[in-house]
C-alpha cells in the first residue's frame, strides 16, 4: 500500500537527485573517449523561476554554474559555459524546432533577451582520467 510521505523528506530526496546526477555525470565522462566532449542542454532555473516546475520532469533546479561545478568534478575541463542559450520550450515539433535553433545560431546575440536554457560543454582530459 502507497502512503504519502511527509513534505519533510523533500530535502533527502533532492539530495538523492543531485547524487544521481553526479554519478551519470561521472558514468558519462568514463566512456568518453580522451579529449571526448559531454554536452548538456536544459532549462536554467535562473531565468525560469515563475515557469520552471511547470513540466512533470523539471524536479532539479540547474544553472550553467552548477551543471558545470558538477562536470569540473568529473576530471573534465569546462569549454564552454553559456547560461542563455536557448528559448525555453523546444516542444514544438522536430521541424519547426530545428528551425528555430537554425536562427539561435545564425544571431546569437538573440539569446541574451531571449534565451532561457543553459549550454555547458565539458571536455575529458586528454590522459583521459
């Protein structure tokens, strides 16, 4: 029988979620090959605060500040790190998706007032350890 837990585990929980991150991280960044890249793309809380937790999956507040704090534990270098990125919501369709990231990247300084998601790159050492 399911019972309702208390809001009081809220804490424990996101602190199993940010060790669930790190660890896919660190699984990621292990099958990398040496100078491999590991891309992440996402909502940036910062710049979402009113809408963020409007999607089921939106459960881990992120930046570009902490996902690349979590990949620099990684033994990774951090190549590029930009907070604004994207438009928020990309579920639009594959088309018209494509489309506007098509635009992003042909006028980037459109992303300073529009952008919302993050954009970290980080880069495995080339000894690869």
């Amino acid at each position: 029988m399911n019972k309702l837990r208390p809001g009081s585990e809220l804490p424990e929980d996101l602190q199993k979620l940010k060790h669930v991150l790190k660890a896919t991280l660190v699984e990621a960044f292990r099958c990398l090959k040496p100078n491999g890249r590991l891309v992440a793309l996402g909502p940036n809380i910062k710049y979402l605060t009113a809408t963020y937790w409007d999607f089921f999956d939106h459960y881990l507040p992120l930046t570009e500040l902490s996902v690349a704090e979590f990949m620099s534990l990684s033994v990774s270098r951090i190549e590029q790190s930009i907070g604004r990125f994207l438009t928020y919501t990309m579920s639009l369709g594959y088309r018209r998706a494509v489309r506007k990231v098509r635009r992003f990247l042909k006028c980037p300084f459109v992303s300073r007032f529009f952008g919302r998601q993050f954009l970290v790159i980080g880069q495995k050492s080339e000894a690869g350890a």
